[in-house]
C-alpha cells in the first residue's frame, strides 16, 4: 500500500511531469477535449510508458 507521503510525492511528480509535457505540446493541437486526449496518449506513448515498462523489466529481473 502506498503511504500518503509517497502518494504526496506521487502527485508533485505527476505535477511537475505534466508541466513539462504541456511546455512541449503542439499547442495548434490542443484546442478541444480530443486534440487534448490525442495529445495526453501520444506523449503517455513516447515518454512515460516505454519508462514505466523499463522500471517493471528491471524489477522482474531483480527478482528472480
């Protein structure tokens, strides 16, 4: 279970990541609720999810 500090910490991460994606979004794409989705999936696509899949490859490893 996650504690609330680290869901704290959690949530400033998440902050802070969404203030850099938004810095490097196509703002001509992001001027209704679907430019805004296509935008948020394809920047979850290329730069957290590739991360995140490295982080549980490693943890799988380090368990066996």
């Amino acid at each position: 279970m996650i504690t609330p500090d680290k869901q704290e910490r959690i949530e400033a991460c998440i902050q802070e990541l969404a203030a850099i994606l938004y810095e490097e979004a196509d703002k001509s794409q992001i001027l209704n609720l679907e430019g805004i989705e296509k935008t948020v999936r394809q920047q979850v696509l290329e730069h957290v999810s590739p991360n995140i899949a490295l982080f549980l490859s490693n943890k799988r490893l380090d368990q066996k």
